[in-house]
C-alpha cells in the first residue's frame, strides 16, 4: 500500500482560499482523469465539501506523487500553487489513513461529531467507482471508512460531542435562546433544493417555524422539496418560489438558510439592506403582503458627484487621512495595513453603509473603520483571529441569516447592517473552535488507532497472499508431476493405491507449507513486513507473472465490490 492524501480543510487554509479552491463537479472529473494520466498516480478518488478538498491516490513513487498531486490540485482548483502550497497537508500510508478515517468520525469536522460527512464519503467513492478511478485499494479504504465512522456514532456519544452545520448554525443564530423556541412561528427562506439546503428545511420544519419558501434554479426541484416538506407531518407550510423573487421575499420573512452551487453572490448586501430599510419603514407584516415587493433601497444623502456611491467630501477625507497614516483607501473603505493590538473590531464609528459623515472622528477610529470594513483580513493574517461579527441580541434580529456555501452565497458585508445577523462557514468555524469536547471523543480515537492498525494489517496480509497462493499452487504442480512419475514406474497401482498416494505426498508437503505461509502471513502484517513477500517469492523461485495473475484475478473478485449503502 502505498497511499497518498493531499488536501486543504478549515483547518489548514483561510475561508477565503477555500472558496476560491472549490471544484465544480466537472472540475471533479477532469481532476481524477488527470491524476490517472500522471505517471506516479495508480488509482484516485477526490473528496471535496465546503470544507475541505482532498486528493487520495495509490502511488509508486511518495516525492513524485506529492508533487503531481499538488501541481493537479492547484491546476483544477484555479487557485496558482504558489499561492496553494502553504495551506496543503500531506499524508502517507497509515498516516493518511489515519486521517480519512478521523474524518469519517466526524474527529476533524467544523462541528466535531457531525455526521453528514459520511454521505459525502459514500458520494466520493460513488465518484471514483463510475469513473473507474477506485482500484482495489480506493475501494477497501473508503468502504472501511464509512464502517468505521458508523461504528463510533453507534457505539459512542460523539453525536453529543457536535450536531450538523445546520443544527449549529441555527443554535448561533439564537445565541442564547433555544432553537425551538427561537424558531417558533418564523417565516423561513431556504435558497437551494440540493442535500444540505434539504436538509436545512427539514430542520427548519421540525424545530417548529411557521413557514418555509424555497427557491432554487431550477424550478421542479423547489417544488419537489416544498411537496415533500408539507407533507412531512411538521405542520410547515410550504410553498416554491422562482429565484427572481427572492429579493421580494426577504421583506417577509426572518429566517434565511442559503446553499447553493453558485460561483457569485446570491444575496448581495443591498439586497438585504433593502429588505430591512422596507421593513424599517414601519410597515406591518400585513401591509408587507399586500403591498408584495420592497421599495428601492433608502436614497443616499445628497451630495457632488460620487466614486463608487460615496460623497466625495467624505472620500477626499479618507483619502487624506490614509495618506497620512499610510493606508490605502478605496471607494470609502481605508484597508488597514498595520491595525493596532488594542483594535475592538466589533464595533464601527462609520455607518454601515460606509457613507456616514466624519465629522469628529479621529484618526483612531477612521483606522477601526477601515480594520471593521475589511473585515480584518489583512489583520487576522499577522495577529489571533477575532470574529467581526456582530453578537447583536437573537431578540433584536429582524433578519437572520444562515450561509451554508462554499464559496459563499451571502455577501460577508451584511454583518454590518443594523437588524441583520450573518452566522456563515467562517463564523461557524470559530464558534466550533472553542467548544468543549466530549468524553466521547477519546472514545472514537480508540476507535480510530484499533481500525488503522487493523486496516493496515489487513493490507499487508492482502499483499502477501498472492505470493502464498502462487507458493501453494507451484507446490501442487510439483505434487501432481511426482505422481505422473509414479504411475509410469509402478503402472500396477489400483484406483485405490494410487489415491492413497497421491493424498500421502499431498499431505506432507501441506504440512511442510503450513507452518512458514501462517507465519509469514503473521509477519506481513505488522508494519515493516512488506518485504516477506519479495523474500519468498526469492526462496522459491517463484514466477513474477503468475503472482501478478493471482492479484489481478483477486482484484476482480465481485465479493469486493460489495456496496455498504449511503451513510446518514
């Protein structure tokens, strides 16, 4: 076994690589023909989330191997290596399976425990399956994986540990407030009908909100998951919409979980700043449906002629004051290039629509401004990450606003609207990262080292048995050459004599094989024991091709082509 993962997760890379590096499902493709095609590369499957991107392959070669699947990844992903290379992790034989198997657990999930990742496993070997990509040793890992990672949730409490991304978000969403009674009465928009935007509505229904709109592309599946969701027995009312109306629909509802395929923005910040200047406006939710769509966005304040929509006094004050403090400034947002340590990044002297007048805000405060409106990406790069998101009371929301995407659907921007609360991928992540962990979570890494230690035994058992059975078989040739002898130097033998001799030589030179092949078997498997086969071949000179034949005539064996079913 030679297996080799190289991948980025939330774990090694920015949110912001990892939504540039996402693939299409095309990009998939081409991503396995093209790892197939490179010389090192036996065998492939892609495992890709909105978390994380993972290239698995059996390679003959470790150095050439990291190299071409580096160069395949950054290639495929559009992202340069150059600028890829810092974030990839690499893992090699157990190691690599060590790590595919934690994943499965849940062990290296954004939300610890969760358990949708399983499905996405199963999707990954269904991936490499139908192109023909998953050899014997792609198929053994991913099929072990999706065992183990069942295992832990049926025989631990790691579902304790952690929920899904939707259950999670919903509880961030609520802060402090239980789900359900957060949730109760709440008109939700679902934007999506793929796995995690149903699996958000159906979350959406049980925990108890009034209504659910979906909108998606293509018009059929909305309707399809609209059916299914009224006829859930949660009570839901449910009904489809087309995308072209979900900028109206952001004016009556208060719940919004978006995820989508797509590679732009679904709601953008003046989307969602409409939506609520319309329901500022003091409009009850009645009037909000008979009148059916929002108003123009609020008219700015008048002023001269604007760059990107900003008054130009209020600009030409920004530029000054970057100028004067060494910062850049860019249709009114100054993009600090060195904050102070002191910085308190959840608050913003500036409106935020970025067009409020200045007026007696010093220079201290205009560098917050531009740390707030870049959303500290500059800053989180050279000090500890803090979150700029608003922490504005669950009570206080008018608008809340859930983004399941990679890249994301939700402009990050509309954390700055007053009323709004974005819970999103980047957010989650931090929230998750200080969660206590669970008792349980010793217990599925106990699990983890006993199925790596067996798995990896298993493929070193597996490696050796070719040559056994090619052992096995030259020592039944010899068998049946020796009793052809014997019949021309003694052709008086009955049926019987001569059945008693053969199974005489038979025996013994079974008895002769039984002890080493045991015990090579035994050897092979511990780590280090790959070179038994190669000794043994040697000892008994063993023809090359005909345990070649063996290995392939076990490869194509259809018991190992067994489907363990979707995981859930």
């Amino acid at each position: 076994m030679s297996l080799l993962v190289v991948g980025l997760s939330h774990r090694s890379a920015p949110v912001s690589v990892l939504e540039r590096a996402s693939l299409s499902a095309d990009a998939k493709t081409k991503l396995l023909h093209d790892t197939l095609a490179a010389e090192p590369a036996t065998e492939a499957t892609v495992l890709a989330t909105c978390n994380r991107i993972e290239l698995y392959a059996d390679v003959d070669k470790f150095h050439a191997g990291v190299a071409e699947l580096s160069t395949l990844l950054a290639q495929h992903s559009g992202v340069a290596l150059e600028e890829l290379t810092p974030y990839l992790y690499v893992h090699y034989e157990d190691r690599a399976v060590h790590h595919l198997f934690s994943v499965a657990c849940g062990l290296d999930s954004m939300v610890v425990g969760e358990g949708q990742i399983l499905g996405q496993i199963k999707d990954a070997l269904a991936l490499g399956q139908e192109l023909h990509s998953a050899g014997r040793l792609i198929n053994d890992l991913f099929q072990q994986a999706l065992r183990v990672g069942k295992r832990a949730h049926s025989e631990t409490g790691i579902d304790r540990a952690g929920q899904s991304l939707v259950t999670f978000g919903l509880e961030q969403l609520a802060v402090r407030t239980p789900v359900a009674e957060w949730a109760h009465g709440k008109r939700a928009l679902v934007i999506g009908a793929g796995s995690m935007s149903s699996l958000a509505a159906a979350t959406l229904a049980r925990v108890g909100v009034a209504e659910i709109a979906v909108a998606n592309r293509t018009a059929e599946r909305a309707e399809r998951l609209a059916e299914i969701l009224v006829a859930s027995g949660t009570g839901v009312a449910a009904h489809a919409i087309p995308m072209a109306e979900v900028a109206d629909e952001l004016t009556r509802v208060d719940v919004v979980v978006s995820c989508t395929g797509a590679t732009g923005l679904v709601l953008t910040a003046d989307d969602v700043l409409a939506a609520v200047s319309w329901d500022a406006a003091g409009l009850a939710p009645a009037e909000r449906e008979e009148r059916g769509s929002a108003p123009d966005p609020a008219p700015r304040a008048p002023a001269g002629p604007d760059v990107a929509g900003l008054d130009t006094d209020v600009l030409a004050r920004l530029v000054a004051a970057a100028e004067a403090g060494g910062r850049l400034a860019d249709a009114g947002a100054a993009r600090t290039i060195s904050a102070p340590a002191d910085a308190d990044a959840d608050g913003c002297p500036v409106g935020p629509d970025g067009r409020s007048a200045l007026t007696g805000v010093d220079a201290n405060s205009l560098e917050l401004h531009g740390t707030w409106a870049d959303q500290g990406e500059a800053a989180a790069q050279r000090q500890p990450r803090r979150s700029a998101r608003t922490h504005t009371d669950a009570t206080t929301v008018r608008l809340a606003l859930l983004d399941l995407a990679m890249p994301r659907d939700i402009d990050a921007a509309v954390h700055r609207i007053p009323g709004v609360r974005l819970v999103d991928i980047e957010s989650l992540a931090e929230a998750s990262a200080d969660a206590p962990m669970a008792a349980d979570v010793d217990a599925v890494r106990g699990i983890v080292a006993q199925e790596v230690a067996a798995f990896g035994a298993a493929q070193r058992a597996a490696h050796i048995t070719p040559t056994v059975v090619a052992l096995r078989a030259m020592a039944a040739e010899v068998v049946a050459m020796e009793v052809a002898r014997l019949d021309g130097r003694l052709p008086d033998l009955d049926e019987r004599q001569r059945a008693e001799v053969t199974q005489t030589v038979r025996r013994v030179v079974d008895k002769l094989l039984h002890a080493p092949t045991v015990r090579v078997k035994q050897l092979a498997s511990e780590p280090g024991g790959a070179g038994y086969a190669d000794a043994l071949r040697e000892l008994f000179d063993l023809d090359p091709q005909t345990v070649a034949s063996v290995s392939r005539a076990d490869a194509a064996d259809p018991k190992n082509d067994d489907d363990p079913g979707r995981a859930s």
